[in-house]
C-alpha cells in the first residue's frame, strides 16, 4: 500500500513540476504582449523620425500624432520639414487614406503603406491585437516555433508567427521578447518567400497609465541596404480626443 501512495505521489510531483518549468505556448506569450501595452485611453504624442537613406542622406520629419481609443482610429500630421508640412495620414474604420497638401487630395492607401517614405509603416502606429493578425508558426511535425537564448545579456524568448489575415505589413516574423516582463527587444520581418525585409529594434519604453509604450525604435531596410529610421516618442498625452480630429475636414483645414 505504501509502495502505491509513494508511485502515486512521484507521478504528482512529476506532472506539477513539468508544469512549472514547461515552456509557454506562443499564443501565451503573443497575449502577454497584447496585455502589457493594450492602452485604454485615447493618445496624442509628438512623434521625430530621422530617416536615413543611401541615396538621400539623413532627413528628419516631425509629426503629431493622435489615436481615439474607441476604434482605433488614427491621425498622423506632418509640422515639419516645410516641404511636407501639412501632408497627413487618417484612418477611421477600415478606410485609410494619404493626404497630400500641394494637390488637396486623398488617397487610398494600404497598412503597409510607408510614413513619409520612411521605413516605419502604417501598421506600427496601430494597435490591433497581435492575436488578431498572426498565429503561431510550427515546424514541418506540427511544433510551435519557440526558443529561450539570450538577446545580448538579457535572457529573451524567440518565436516565430505567420499571418492569418491578409491585411498586414509582412507575413511572417520573428521576434525576441524579454522572458521577466514580456517585453519586444527586437522583430524581424520576412516576405512569402523567407526573404529577410526588415529589422526592428525597440530600445526604450516608458509607461503611462500603467501600460508599456515604445517611445525610441529603429526600423532597418533588409532589402534595399543602408536605409534606416529612427523613430522617438515624446509628449504623449492620454487626455479624451474630439471626434472631429479624425476627419477629412479637419486635415484638410490644417494645411490652410
């Protein structure tokens, strides 16, 4: 009898501490994500790119940046340099549009449209959840993606995922997430046919309203080499936006 209790206590033990040390799922690691940056006010900020391109040189682009919080909706004005002040971009529901102030017309554009010409795209100023947009990639047996390695000195997770919708900057991505507070370190992004297309480092957050906010991050051109953005947030503020800043008229009167 006692020999029974004893098997039956080992194999307790042993399932409890396969569940304590068992890796997480990527699904459990995608909703952390979500879960510690999901804001849930609206949002203005001050947004300065410094764009870097090979045949360019280095040009920097001021924006303001408003989000309302009940749609996700969201309004990017340029202040500067004078060339492109008064452009902007607006997306209300499923409609996204391009501004241009010299012509005084809207264009349709898609999410992976770039900002100011810029490698950082209309998709890194939303907030759809990861969960929404990607699912977890598996090897050629069915297995999830996912490692524990070390990113520099910070002990991280690495996991892949593949798009399940068709409305997104990229297919498929990388990234490096930090194992104590789950925040992105960095993002790699890939075409349909595995070519690497972009590099993203998020290297400074700060935290409003108790949730994570990127304020400093460097988007990398894979595929046209030497290309780069800088992207710093500042003066963010989460006070309740007027419904009308999210409209054609109100972009448009701007640039009077």
């Amino acid at each position: 009898m006692k020999k029974i209790l004893l098997i039956i206590m080992l194999v307790f033990i042993t399932a409890a501490a396969e569940e304590i040390f068992a890796e997480p799922s990527v699904i459990d690691l995608m909703k952390k994500v979500e879960k510690i940056q999901e804001m849930t006010t609206d949002i203005r900020a001050k947004v300065e790119m410094t764009q870097q391109k090979v045949d360019q040189g280095i040009k920097k682009i001021d924006m303001i940046y408003y989000r309302r919080d009940s749609d996700d909706s969201f309004l990017i004005v340029m202040v500067a340099p004078e060339s492109d002040k008064g452009n902007g971009y607006l997306r209300v529901g499923e409609n996204f549009w391009m501004y241009r102030r010299n012509t005084r017309t809207f264009q349709h554009v898609n999410r992976d449209e770039n900002i100011g010409g810029s490698n950082a795209r209309a998709q890194d100023f939303e907030m759809r959840k990861l969960t929404e947009l990607y699912e977890p990639a598996k090897t050629k047996e069915g297995r999830e993606i996912i490692k524990e390695e070390m990113l520099g000195k910070i002990p991280v997770y690495r996991f892949e995922i593949t798009a399940k919708v068709t409305d997104v900057d990229y297919p498929k991505k990388t990234y490096w997430i930090r194992k104590d507070n789950y925040l992105p370190l960095k993002e790699l992004s890939y075409s349909l046919n595995d070519t690497l297309m972009g590099t993203a480092y998020y290297r400074k957050y700060t935290v409003i309203d108790g949730r994570y906010v990127a304020i400093e991050m460097l988007f990398i051109d894979e595929f046209e080499k030497g290309n780069k953005t800088l992207v710093e947030i500042s003066g963010i503020s989460t006070e309740k936006l007027n419904n009308y800043l999210f409209t054609k008229p109100y972009l448009e009167n701007l640039s009077k």
